[in-house]
C-alpha cells in the first residue's frame, strides 16, 4: 500500500473516531441532563413544584400541610394526557393535583379530597418521583383521570441525535476526506522526489540532489540525503584518485625495476652487486606501499589488530627518541624535547603508537634544512595528553594543508625521502583515531609545521 493510500485511510479513521466519539459522549451527557429534568417534571412544567415539594419533606420530614404548596401552584400552567390525548393545560385556570407518598397512599386530592387515604399502589403510572438524597419519598399525579405523559428517554434522544450524527459524519468525512488527499499530495511530494533520487543513486547517478524545503522533518530528510550523496561522491572521486595515484606510485619502482633487468640481459650493465641492490632497492619500495596499503584498508574496515595496555609515556617517549639519534645526526638537527619527569599512564598500543610517531618524525626531519632544530613537547593536561612535533622548514602551503591526511596528497609527494610512500600522514591520521586520539597539523608562528597527537584521558 502507497504512503498517500494510508495518509488517506488515517485521516478517513480519525474523522470516524472523532464523530463516533462525539456522538457517543453527546448521547450519554445530554441524556443524563434530560433524563433528570423528564424525572423532575420539567418537561411538564411542574418542575417548580416538584422542587418546593421536596424541600418541604426535607425540613418537616412529614407530608402533612403539603396541600398549601399545591394550592398556590393550581393556577400553573402545563401539559398533561387524559386517557391516551394530549390535552394543554392553557385555559385550564384550576389545575388539581393529588399527591401520594412513598408507600403509595393518596396524602392530598385537590379535585377529590375523599380519595385521600386511598391507595394506588407503588409506582403509579404517569406520576413525577420524589426524591431526596436518591430516596423516593412520593409521587406527584394531575388530577383523577389524567396522568403525566411517559416518555423513553433514551430513544428519543437516539432518535433525534442519530440523524444528524450520520449527517455530521458525512459531511466532516468528506471535509477530512478532500483535505487527506490534498495534504497527502503535498507530504507526498518531498518524499517521492527523495525515491526518485534515491533511486537514481542507487544506479549510480551520484549527483542526485533534492530540494530542501518543506516541513521541517522532509527537510532535515533532504539535508541528510544530500549531506549523504555529497559524501558518496567525494568517496568515489577520491577512490578514483587513490586508484590512479596507486598505479602511478606502482609505475616508478616496476619501471625501473623492468629497465635494470633488461640491461643486465642484453648486457649494457654487469650483473654486480651494484646494479642487482638498485632492483632490491625498487622491490623494497613496492613492498613498503603495499604493507602502507594493506594498513589503510584494515583501518578503513575496522578490523586493525590493537593490543592496548597501559604504558608509562615519559620513559617511553625517551626511549623512543633515542632510537633517532643517528637520523637526527646525519643532517646535523638538534632536538628540543619537553617530557614531564612526573610518570603518565596512557593505555594504548604501543607499536601503534610508535608507527605513528615514527611517521611524524621522519617527515620533520625529511622537510628541516640542515643544521635546523626540532621541537618535541609533552603536555599533560586535565583531560587530554598532547604530543607535539615542529620542525624548522618552511611549513605546509595553504592550499595542502586542508588535504594533508589525505591519500597520496601533495603535501606527501613534495620532498619525499626514498622510504616514504606518501601514505605516512594518512596512515598516521587513521591510527591516531582507531587509538582513540586525534592528528591535526598547522603552521607554527614560528616557522615550520607542528603536528600535535592528542589522546582524551579517563578522569
């Protein structure tokens, strides 16, 4: 079933429930209000009395003397039925009443005082009940020979509220009816653009766009479809990229590789150990891509291997630099390192983490001139430890920063040294966050490019 087909049938159920439920409530209201005034004799017009009678009983708790109150209403007006006529009381000067109390004995007869003692029986028809606090405590008759009309409530009011129930139910049914289908037509509307997009991305149309207008649910829908396709398509253009830049860094190595064998071959270069280290050289090149790879798409998937556990940083970070120190030399660099002496626990892993800062380190030193400096810091703060490098080159181009981490960025390719892959930043960027942690890179005031680890800490 279409969504307009069950827009439509809800609106149809909601004008149903409505209208039911108002004839419902309608019928047992009005017919607890009529019901007491029927019972009171207001449709007969002697309600007045009904009521001066009662309050009598209440305060003399006897019906002795009760015949003045009927005499000072004989003069009223009111309709009542002799035999099976309806006979108005207009022109009817001397209206007589007889009362009868609970038992059903004849207390006053306006018209017949002999009768008085007389017994009717209980609940005798035609009369108006005396109540007080729910107890009958009498009956008010008209005059021998006639008696109050008896009147069925209940249908009455069914039969004047069902007619024009059914007729409200129709009318609001087809109110509720043209507006679910215009209502429909414009919900409708975003959501079958959104399919009909939808649909074409699926084929592989990636520009699909909606507008974003509408309701403020259809439009957040369409910010997120397109928030989603635009980032369908910047991953598809950037798999394009990273495919040709894969082939293109697979190209140098293999060529050169090809080109050394054929001319050992055809023997314009000896076969020595020279020339057999300059294809070793292009293989250990390949291979170091293809392992730089194979991490990025574990990283991608998720399903990197991290064996975390607690480690002391500071004594850690020492060792590590250490391990630098013949790097460092070869282009005379003089290291400024910053690690607390206080210890820091930082759960993680530490090979990890060691690749990440390898990574960082020989791009520091890969883009400082000779005779430059680097500047490693430590910092524990509150709720985060940071680990920042800057070297003293000539910092990152504006235009490569915002793209640094990315694949085989241009920022990667520019004075690379012959072990690096252009994946380095990107690998590093990954590890930080599958560690729990952050890389961000900017242009120091100072001169150069820092890089700064951060890693959130449980307090």
């Amino acid at each position: 079933m279409s969504m307009r087909w069950r827009i439509f049938l809800s609106f149809l159920l909601i004008v149903l429930v409505a209208v039911g439920s108002l004839t419902f409530f309608a019928y047992h209201s009005t017919s607890s209000e009529v019901s007491s005034f029927v019972t009171s004799g207001g449709l007969w017009g002697v309600e007045k009395i009904v009521q001066a009678l009662e309050e009598y009983y209440q305060e003399h708790q006897t019906w002795q003397g009760a015949e003045t109150i009927l005499e000072s209403a004989r003069s009223g007006k009111g309709m009542m039925q002799h035999g099976g006529m309806m006979m108005g009381s207009e022109g009817m000067h001397a209206m007589a009443f007889r009362l009868v109390d609970a038992d059903g004995y004849v207390v006053v007869d306006q018209s017949d005082p002999q009768n008085v003692g007389a017994r009717l029986g209980a609940e005798p028809q035609g009369a108006v009940v005396l109540t007080l606090d729910e107890t009958v405590i009498g009956y008010l008759l008209p005059e021998t020979g006639y008696m109050f009309p008896t009147v069925d409530v209940n249908q009455a009011l069914l039969d004047l509220l069902l007619p024009s129930s059914i007729r409200a139910a129709l009318i609001t049914a087809l109110v509720g009816l043209g507006m679910a289908i215009i209502l429909g037509y414009f919900l409708y509307r975003p959501i079958r653009a959104l399919e009909k997009a939808a649909t074409g991305l699926a084929k592989g149309d990636l520009t699909q766009r909606v507008c974003e207008t509408g309701p403020a649910e259809t439009a957040n829908l369409g910010k997120a479809f397109n928030s989603m396709a635009e980032e369908l398509e910047k991953a598809d253009q950037n798999r394009r990229n990273m495919t040709a830049d894969i082939a293109h860094e697979l190209r140098t190595p293999l060529a050169v590789q090809q080109a050394n064998l054929e001319a050992m071959l055809d023997g314009v270069y000896p076969l020595d150990k020279k020339n057999i280290q300059v294809v070793l050289d292009q293989n250990h090149t390949l291979r170091l891509l293809v392992d730089d790879l194979r991490t990025l798409s574990l990283a991608d998937a998720g399903e990197l291997g991290l064996v975390q556990k607690p480690v002391e940083l500071t004594a850690y970070l020492r060792t590590f630099l250490e391990k630098f120190q013949n790097r460092l030399q070869e282009k005379q660099l003089t290291l400024h390192a910053e690690i607390p002496e206080t210890k820091i626990l930082l759960t993680t892993d530490a090979l990890r983490l060691e690749q990440i800062l390898t990574n960082l380190l020989q791009n520091a030193v890969t883009h400082s001139p000779r005779h430059g400096a680097l500047f490693f810091k430590v910092q524990n703060l509150a709720d985060r430890v940071e680990i920042s490098l800057r070297d003293s080159g000539e910092g990152i181009p504006p235009d490569v920063l915002p793209v640094l981490f990315e694949r085989f960025s241009k920022g990667s390719v520019t004075g690379r040294d012959k072990d690096s892959t252009g994946l380095g930043l990107a690998i590093s960027k990954k590890l930080a966050h599958a560690l729990g942690g952050d890389l961000t890179a900017r242009n120091h005031p100072a001169g150069g490019a820092e890089f700064t680890l951060t890693f959130v800490t449980k307090t």
